[in-house]
C-alpha cells in the first residue's frame, strides 16, 4: 500500500489523524497512533517525502557534494569514506541523512551545484575541492542556503570551513629533508586549480627560503590525483636531467603508485629519493615503510557535520561550540622513505 489516503480508509479515521499520528503529533492520543504505525508498517505505507518536505520547508538531508571521475579519485577513495562515517555519526543524532553529491569530471561543478539547489535536494551543503577561487560559495550565500567547506579559498563569503593543516605539512616537511642534506626536493601538485596546491606550494617556498633554497619549477610534477598519477610521477623523475633527491605527496592516493613506478624504473625510496606522503590504510604494507601524515578522518567528519549544523537555526542551540574556522592538526609518522 502506498499512500496517506489509502491508509486513512483502511483504518477508517480522517487523513488528518492519520498524518498527525505519523508525524507523531502529541494531539493523538496513543491507541490511535499505535493502530496507525503498525497498520503502515504492515501494509507497506511509503511516505510522499517531497510532499512532507515541502509542508515542513526542509528536506532532513544534508548533501557532500565532491568530485568524481578516475582521473580525480582513481580507483576510489576511501578518505571520503571515513569522512562520511563521522559525519552521519553527527547527522543520526537527529534523523538526518546524508547524500553523496557525485559531480562528474566531465562536468563543470558551478553547474551541477546549481541544478542541485534548484531541486532543493538538501537544507545544507558540504563541499570539498574547494578552487582557488570558487563561485560555489557565493552562490550558497545568495541563496541563503546553509553551508561549510572541507577547504579554503581567496573567495570567502564568512562560511565556516575546516581545512587540513597542509602549511604545517609542509614545515614539517622541508625542515625534515633539509636536516637530512636534501637540496633538491620535488613537489606533486593535486588535480586542477584545487586551493590546497597554491596553500602548500606557498609555503613550501617560504620554508625553503630560510634555508637559502629555492622551489624548482621543474620539480613541481602536476598529475592526477591517483594511484595511476603517482606512477607517472616516477617516469618524470626518472627521465629528468637533474631529478630531485626527495619529493612530497599531498595527495595519499597518490603514494602506492609512485612506488610501484620507482620500482620499475630501478629507484627506492629512502635510498635513492626521499618519499614523504599522506598515510592511508594501503600504504601501510609499503616497503620501505612511508614517512607520511596521518589524522583522524572520522573526527573531522563529526567536526564537520557539528559545524554544519551550529549555522542551521534548528540545531545551533545545540552546538554552542562548534568550531567555526580551523586547520585540522596532522601527525607526521615516521618510516624508512624519507
């Protein structure tokens, strides 16, 4: 059975009685919404939730949007995954859902945000691949429509945002290979105009400086964001007339290819060129073991989320705390790579 109508005649009680009992209305009293509930449950009443949505002026769902497409996230990518978990960790806690927001490659992402909001698919938005700049935020602005970014960009419209720490990685980063001897270190710039590659470059130079040492344009590789990309990483350095001794991956999709293409190419890591990366389940049974960075990717999905929900009038009250603006901490984790 499908349908509030078809319900209210099988039970024989107004359409209106019927609604307030499954909406659980405290003007009905509990023999009555318990004959409604269990006659939905048993003969398979499906609520019209974009009617309800519409009566209610919210839809319970918040949307992630993010990019897809194998040049963008390879095979898959389980940061999303683990980010995900924490967030709808967050969202249960008030029968709220989450909804993957998939912007194919092949599409430009201002359009498909707009097609999206037009369908009022969600009361609040994550976004990720923040640009360096990014006409998404200002769009969510106009419309009024509540939102965060898992990045920054130059275009800020005073939405709350939680980026990782990629200046601290990249401190940290240098000031390790320079202890070591390293002169020449490489850098492999993530997928198009994402922010996080100007924001690591920058300071990749500025660390540097203090040494006396420079950034090499031929030494900024730019590739794919994936296994296959960081494969192709190994063929450049290879066949570069003067290689860098060490190089850093922001991207941690990237690590298990590059690798596998040192290998084939007759370099090792740690011995022939310093590898520092980002840490994920399968580059824990690298060898050498990887110098890399690690977080928690499910507490930022909960920071997220809560984030979220403190700019949204029906749960602010209950997240006074909720961190507005932030760059998530990251723990460099020593290997044999670099």
């Amino acid at each position: 059975m499908k349908g509030i109508r078809r319900l209210a005649e099988h039970l024989d009680i107004s359409i209106g009685t019927v609604s307030r009992a499954l909406n659980g209305k405290p003007d009905v009293n509990e023999e009555t919404r318990r004959r409604v509930l269990e006659a939905a449950e048993r003969l398979g009443y499906v609520a019209n939730q974009s009617g309800r949505a519409l009566r209610k002026g919210s839809t319970g769902v918040i949307g992630f949007m993010m990019q897809t497409g194998r040049e963008i996230t390879g095979q898959g990518d389980i940061f999303f995954m683990s980010v995900f978990d924490g967030v709808q960790t967050v969202l249960a806690r008030h029968k709220l859902d989450l909804v993957a927001l998939l912007c194919s490659s092949e599409e430009d992402p201002d359009d498909y945000l707009k097609r999206m909001v037009a369908r009022g698919f969600a009361d609040g938005i994550i976004l990720s691949a923040t640009r360096r700049h990014d006409a998404r935020f200002e769009f969510l602005a106009r419309h009024k429509i509540p939102f965060i970014t898992l990045g920054r960009s130059l275009t800020d419209v005073g939405q709350p945002w939680i980026d990782l720490d990629f200046e601290g990685m990249a401190e940290m980063s240098i000031e390790r290979l320079v202890r070591a001897g390293h002169s020449r270190i490489g850098f492999v710039w993530p997928h198009g105009e994402l922010n996080l590659g100007y924001v690591f470059t920058e300071r990749c130079r500025q660390s540097l400086a203090r040494h006396g040492l420079t950034l090499a344009e031929k030494n900024i590789f730019r590739t794919n964001p994936s296994e296959a990309g960081g494969y192709a990483v190994a063929r450049q350095i290879k066949d570069s007339d003067e290689p860098p001794t060490a190089i850093i991956l922001v991207n941690e999709t990237l690590v298990t290819g590059l690798y596998r293409g040192l290998e084939e190419v007759g370099l090792r890591p740690g011995r022939d060129i310093a590898v520092i990366g980002r840490q994920s389940p399968q580059a824990r049974f690298l060898s050498p073991s990887l110098t890399g960075f690690e977080l928690s990717l499910r507490d930022l999905g909960i920071a997220l989320a809560e984030s979220l929900l403190s700019t949204m009038p029906a749960y602010a009250g209950l997240y006074p705390d909720a961190v507005r603006r932030t760059l998530w901490p990251m723990a460099l984790v020593e290997g044999d790579s670099g």
